[in-house]
C-alpha cells in the first residue's frame, strides 16, 4: 500500500499468478533481464512464441540511486 495516497497495488507474484495461464493457453514465454551498462540501468522484456519462434523484445531504462557517503 502506498502510504501517502492509500492506494492499493498487485505484487508481481500475484499478477504473475493471473497472467500465467493465458500466456501459457497463447504458447507465450515472458523473461526479464536487468542490464547494467555504465551507469545506466535497463530491463530488457522479451516474450517468446512457442509455436513459431517469433520474438519480441523491449528495453526499458530506469535511473540507479547512488548513495552519497
């Protein structure tokens, strides 16, 4: 729960739990992979077809937090 708005959220794992069904019914894998490269910091989506082999992938770039001393 967010604490300033009092807004509810899914965890991963039950979002996860939901979606696992009809990736699996569509013959779709879903991975994730975090890529540090420099200081930049990415998450790479890629999402397979079971079936053809066709494949998709997204890169997304999110900021890493440095601790000052």
């Amino acid at each position: 729960m967010d604490p300033f708005f009092k807004s509810k959220y899914a965890t991963l794992d039950a979002i996860q739990h939901h979606i696992k069904p009809y990736l699996h019914k569509n013959g779709l894998v879903v991975t994730q992979v975090n890529i540090i490269a420099g200081e930049q910091g990415f998450v790479q989506t890629n999402v397979w077809h079971t079936e053809s082999g066709e494949t998709s992938s997204f890169l997304l770039l999110y900021i890493l937090m440095v601790e000052d001393p």
